[in-house]
C-alpha cells in the first residue's frame, strides 16, 4: 500500500493563458491560480487475498477453486476543489478590468446540487449584492478578490480484480476486471458565481474525464473492461 498527501499553493498575477485579472489594481490580481487544488490525497493497494496454493488457507479443494489466486487493487483519490472567482452583471466601463461583486457576509456552502433547470443552490447566495452605490445605480469595483473561496471537490476510485492460474507448466494466464470510477461518483463542476445571472449560486454540471478533456480535470462516468492475460 502506498500513500501520498500533497498540499499545494499555487500563487500567480494572471490565469495561465491570459494577461493581468486587473491591470488598475495590479495588486489584487495575486491569487491562487486556477488550476489550485489545495489537498490532494492519493492512496494505492495492492493485495492477494489469503486463499489458495502457497497461501494460509483454502490451499485445495472448492475453496481453492472458488477463492484462491486472486488479487485487489485499487487507487484511491480525493481532492478539494478548485478556486472560483466571482463575476457581476454590473459594468464599470474599465476594459481589462475584471469587476467583482460586493461580499456582505459569510460564504455559507449549502452542498445543494441543481442540475439543468434545478433549483438547489451550491452556497447562499445573500452574502453578495451587486457592486453599486447607495443610489443603486452608481457602480464601483467591489470589494471580492480573485479565486479567494474554493468550489466542490471530488474523489475517484479505480478497482481491478486479477486472477492467476495455470494452464501447463510453461503456460499462466490472468483473469482481468478493471474499472475506473468504480463508484460511479460524479466530479461536479464550479457553481456559477455571475451575481445577476439566473443560475448564480448553482452547480448545473459535471466535469469531463482527464483523456477526454484534460482542461476540465473530472473523473469521468465508469468505465468496466475485461481481459484475459497469457504468459508464456
């Protein structure tokens, strides 16, 4: 069993494709980058079950049959999520500016999910109004920093059963089953965070797969295969 924790604090001016998130106050573009995964856990077995020939138990007999020669292995992942920065409706006529909206309270994650067209909200959005005067009319540069609060996280488990046998002397084979997001778990993708927009406050999908869309950094839906291995 190997395992393996890394905390990560990824700090930059700018996303990874792009110039200055603010070129007046230069200052505020200093943030964790995009890509920011602050923990990651990673834990990988690899075990022969205890049954079979040369093992402690069920060395003959249906038992063998039934149990012995196989093996478990897995890799387990958990990782938090990544930053999000907040956005609004509300222009203040600065190009190459990014504006952001005003925060009035705490961020309160409510781990609701909606879905399309569902209703659940990700985290409360009444901690945040529209950056504008008290005339209501009057906009200024609110008061949010860039990719200052952390969206969902996710956590994957790839399995695969193996199974040793001979079929002469010289000859060995393996049975293979392998599965990746063996849970089926879905990574869920940052909740809008446009204060004004009609989905502001939820999250309506899912990340894609690592080899399909390696931008994204999902886990993709299950995926089960199985083989059958000669050695000779």
């Amino acid at each position: 069993m190997t395992t393996a924790y890394t905390y990560s604090k990824a700090l930059g001016y700018s996303a990874e494709d792009g110039g200055l998130w603010n070129y007046i106050q230069q200052r505020r573009s200093y943030a964790p980058l995009d890509f920011n995964r602050r923990h990651t856990f990673v834990q990988s077995y690899l075990y022969e079950l205890p049954f079979g020939k040369n093992k402690p138990w069920l060395k003959t007999g249906v038992g063998r049959w039934v149990l012995g020669d196989w093996q478990v292995n897995g890799v387990l992942s958990v990782l938090t999520g990544r930053p999000l920065t907040f956005g609004t409706t509300v222009s203040i006529n600065t190009p190459g500016t990014s504006q952001t909206p005003d925060q009035i309270g705490p961020m309160n994650v409510l781990d609701g999910v909606a879905g399309p067209g569902g209703s659940a909200l990700w985290f409360d959005t009444a901690a945040f109004k529209q950056p504008l005067d008290a005339d209501g009319r009057t906009p200024h540069f609110g008061n949010m920093g860039r990719n200052n609060v952390y969206g969902p996280g996710l956590g994957n488990l790839d399995f695969s059963l193996f199974r040793k046998f001979d079929i002469t002397e010289r000859v060995k084979g393996e049975l293979r089953a392998e599965s990746t997001n063996f849970t089926n778990t879905p990574a869920f993708g940052n909740p809008n965070t446009t204060v004004g927009s009609a989905d502001f406050g939820k999250v309506t999908g899912t990340l894609a797969g690592l080899i399909s869309n390696q931008g994204t950094g999902g886990t993709g839906a299950r995926i089960m295969q199985f083989g059958l291995k000669l050695r000779f």
